[in-house]
C-alpha cells in the first residue's frame, strides 16, 4: 500500500488563471466561429460599460483583420475614459478582477473574468501578447504588450513604450492575435453579435470593418445615454449565513443593530426589535423535546405569531433580554453561529420587496428605436414590466420588443438579452427560449409562427442574472422571472394581435370597395336608361359616393388601430 507522502507528492495549488485556460470552454471558447465572436463580445462588453459609467455616448470600432487560415487579429476601439497606467495589467491580466463584481449592482459582465479571458484565449492560441493602448486624455498614451501570468493569476507587461498625445485622444484600444477560429456572417458569428448589440444599446455607434475591408456601420438612433445602474444594498431574504458574517467582520458600524440597519435593504429599528423576538422564539423552540409540538410552533412562527410563541414558553423575557444584547455587541466580534441565527430569523420574517432604483432598463421607446432603426418592421411595440423580485430578494425586470412585416424576412426570430448583451448561444436551455414557445401566438393571430416575419426581443436586466454556466449565453428557468417574460411577451402580441385586425378589416374594406366599382358601369348604364340622366353623370355619382363612403370607414379602423 502507498504511504501518504508518496500520494501527496503530486499534490499542487492550482490558480483561477490555470484552472480556466485548461478549461476555456466554460468562458464560452468552444468551437472556431463561438470563440472568435466571444473574444469581440468580452472586449465591446468592456467597452459599453466604462463609456456608459463616465456619461460619455458610445463610439465602437471593431476590425477584424485575417493573418492567415484560422488566424485573425481582433482590434477594439472605443472612446471611454481610458484606464489609469497601474491598473492595465489588472484589467487585462488579473482573472476575478472588476470594478462590479464584488458589488451588488446591474451590470454586463457579473464574474471579473471576460477581458482577461480572452487575453489568455489569445495568448494559448497565438502565443502572443495582448497590445493595449490606452489614454485618459492627458499629455502621454500608454502602449503595453499585456501577458497572464497564469501560475500567479497575474498580468504582467512584456513591453511598454509611452507617447505624445498632443491631441488630447481618450480612450482605449486593444488588439488580440488569435487562432483555430473563423469568421463567417452567421447567426453566431461577429456580425449578427454587433446586429444585436446595436439594438439593444440604440445610444451606441458601432463599426465593424470584417475580413475582406467592407465596412458596417450600425449608427446611434438615441443621444440618450443610460444612466449608470445603482449599487443596491443585499435584501434579508437573499442573503446566506456567510453573507452576513463576512460583511460584519468588514464593517465599519459598531453594533450589530446598526450594521444590520445601515448594511441591509428594508432593515428598520423597528425590524430589529422583531428581529430580537424571532431569534429569540427560534432558541425556545429548539428546547421543545416533542418534535409534534415543535412543529406546531415552527408552522405559527411562519404565520407572523411570533408573540404568540414567545408566550407559550416561560421565561422567555430572559430569552429575549439575551438576544438584545447581541445586537449591541460589536459585529466583527459576531459569531458564525449567530450570523445563522439572523439569517435564519429573516426566512420567517415579512419583508418590503426590495428596492429596485438600481435597476437600468432600455425602455420601450427605445427598444422601439433600436428595432425599427436597424430591421425596418411595418409594426414595433415594446413593453418593460414592472421590477419584481425571485429567490426572495433578488430584483430583475423583464423587457419585450416585437417587430412585424417590412423588412423582416418570414420566419420566427428570437433575440435574447441579459442586461443589454446578446445571447447567441445555447439557446434550447434559456428561461427566454421556453417562455417565447409556451405562447399560443394563434391567439394574437399568428396562425404559423415558424414562417410569420416576426422579431421578439427579450431583455432580462438583474443585479445578478441567474445563468446557466460561466459561458453566461443561457438563463436558468427561474419561474417567477419565466412568468414576468410570458406576461410581458403576452402583452406586446396583444397589441400585434390589434394591429393584425385592423390590418386585415382595411385588406377587406378594399376588396369590398373594388367590388362595388367593378358594377358601377352596369349599374350607370341601366340607371341612366330609367331616368334619363347622362350615364357619366350617374357613374360619376356612385364612384364618389363609394369613394367617400370608404374614405369614412378607413378613418374609424385607424382610429380604432391608434387608440389600441
């Protein structure tokens, strides 16, 4: 048998930067037209979020230029507020590295991994270096060749070369020399990506320059920058036990109360006194031997009667004496144990809903520019439902847009979001994908969707997306945000289903009107014979008569169409 110490002499730390270049696929780097349109993805991602944080309207180039077979340069450029020198090796080399991930706040990306992703993406395929410049707007550009040092989880900078900038340029540049991927005008490819982006961020301007040198441009339709999403504090019912005993330790309050009231959504002094009663109750009830009883008191403490409780046990001031005492304790001094006391307490607890200010939807105007500006529908609508919240104190919010007829080729459409960024990938496991499905689209007069020239956009914003995988390309079937997207979808093919109506009254309204005009000549010549009048004359009469007996009908079905 072998001895523990030969075992072991294998034994190894891993970093989170070798970890993920020995499993790439898991950031979405699988398959050559994916992990091309990934690499674009991370650094426009990047690039939308630092121009929309400093209020500055996004100007996007992106140039893919090809070096050979399966081997492309990727150039982004945008005009953001550049990034401080001492912090390009993080941004670019550090894996967990962000200024949003370890905050409770709306944002693209939700792991600190993209950008540094695709710079070991490229350094594993090419071999080579990320180059970066950049500038804030100052005297000097910076210009470093970005490596990851992937046994320390560090960036580190091969070279670095500093240059004029008499012209005052801000922004950020940075190109990756990949392989064993390939450019092609798919569904899943560059293209359709930026396609997509272009519509759900209407307030950006976005070139894309492909392989062969053609040109596209998908201009800004909205001067409306977004404002910034808010941090949100966490809300009780969200939280785990370690939550709240890593936060006490890091706190800068000096009693668990105020850490509680301050550090927390919809915490009040009044809470905290309820607070002290369920924690209290909760010790009580775990002193009860007969699991029957216990039971019985677990089921009233979750119907709010906690006073109730507390009542059937003697001595329970002392109890309740007790636990207000931990609430003026320091709270770096908070044990684990009681940490899993309040958290526990919250789950029995009634809660406000939590505040959801923080959240930074499209909007319906919008949505409906971005549809209109970039697919050229007869018809758009948009709806944006109001925020709710899922696993008890998560807020998210659901957006819909629907495009009908133009420009729209037959067949069905599905344009999936998660805080503005498309979704191209694994598409049969998303929340987006069963909810669109589960609608009966004959309903709202779509009898053969599949083959109908319809375009459904959906949005699903949070301040924390529950994605299926790190590849962040599909959304988990979370029921309530599953119910908000049907009630949101069913919402917008009502207005469809008006439009459609009215649409159809009008196509019938003509057939009607070119029917009686097809017997005006008949009628005029017989008329004309009984009474004698010119046949023009009388010809004359009924067409104007038809013609304005119409011309009334139509105003009431375009009247009957704005008001729907």
């Amino acid at each position: 048998m072998a001895e523990a110490s030969q075992l072991f002499k294998e034994f190894k730390i891993q970093s989170v930067s070798e970890f993920f270049r020995r499993n790439a696929a898991m950031l979405g780097y699988t398959g050559k037209i994916r992990s091309l349109t990934t690499v674009v993805h991370e650094a426009v991602t990047n690039s939308l979020d630092a121009c929309e944080e400093a209020g500055i309207a996004p100007y996007i180039r992106v140039e893919i230029e090809e070096l050979g077979r399966e081997h492309y340069k990727v150039i982004v450029e945008d005009n953001g507020p550049g990034i401080p020198e001492k912090y390009i090796t993080h941004v670019f080399g550090k894996m967990l590295a962000g200024t949003k991930a370890h905050r409770n706040i709306q944002s693209r990306g939700q792991q600190g991994i993209g950008i540094s992703g695709a710079v070991m993406f490229a350094q594993i395929t090419s071999g080579k270096a990320t180059r970066v410049i950049t500038s804030t707007g100052g005297d000097k550009t910076i210009e470093a060749w970005v490596k990851i040092d992937v046994d320390k989880n560090e960036g580190k900078i091969v070279k670095k070369e500093k240059h004029p900038n008499p012209k005052g340029w801000r922004g950020t540049r940075i190109e990756l020399e990949v392989k064993n991927v390939r450019y092609i005008r798919s569904k899943q490819g560059v293209y359709w990506y930026l396609k997509l982006t272009a519509i759900a961020n209407p307030h950006a301007h976005i070139e894309l320059i492909e392989p062969d040198g053609k040109l596209i441009v998908f201009p800004r339709s909205s001067e409306e920058v977004p404002k910034p999403p808010v941090e949100m504090k966490p809300h009780p019912r969200g939280v785990l036990t370690d939550d709240v005993y890593r936060m006490a330790k890091k706190t800068r309050r000096n009693t668990v109360k105020r850490f509680l009231v301050g550090e927390f959504s919809r915490i009040s002094d009044k809470k905290i006194d309820e607070l002290i009663e369920y924690i209290a109750a909760l010790r009580l009830i775990k002193t009860e031997e007969d699991k029957n009883v216990q039971e019985q008191l677990y089921e009233r403490l979750m119907k709010g009667e906690v006073k109730a409780v507390l009542r059937s046990f003697r001595g329970y001031t002392k109890v309740v004496k007790q636990v207000a005492k931990l609430m003026e304790k320091p709270p770096e001094k908070l044990t684990w144990h009681e940490a899993e006391e309040i958290v526990e307490a919250f789950k029995y607890m009634k809660f406000l809903a939590p505040p959801t200010h923080g959240l930074r939807p499209i909007g319906e105007e919008n949505i409906e520019k971005g549809l209109r500006g970039i697919l050229k529908p007869e018809f758009v609508t948009a709806v944006t439902r109001p925020p709710k919240v899922y696993s008890g104190g998560i807020p998210f919010q659901v957006e819909v847009g629907l495009a009908y007829g133009g420009e729209i080729p037959a067949g069905f459409e599905l344009l999936r979001y998660a805080n503005r960024v498309p979704l191209l990938f694994d598409a049969g496991s998303c929340v987006t994908t069963l909810a669109a499905r589960s609608i009966d689209w004959k309903r709202y007069k779509v009898d053969d969707l599949d083959r109908a020239p319809v375009v459904l956009m959906i949005n699903v914003i949070s301040v924390h997306v529950p994605y299926t995988g790190t590849g962040k390309q599909s959304i988990a079937n979370v029921e309530e945000i599953q119910n908000e997207i049907r009630l949101a979808i069913m919402d917008a093919a009502r207005r469809l289903q008006t439009y459609l109506s009215g649409k159809h009254r009008k196509l019938y309204q003509v057939k009607r009107k070119k029917t009686f005009e097809k017997y005006v000549p008949e009628i005029a010549k017989a008329l004309s014979v009984l009474t004698g009048e010119e046949e023009d004359a009388v010809k004359t009469y009924f067409l104007t008569f038809i013609e304005s007996h119409f011309k009334a009908k139509e105003s009431e079905l375009s009247e009957v169409s704005e008001n729907a």
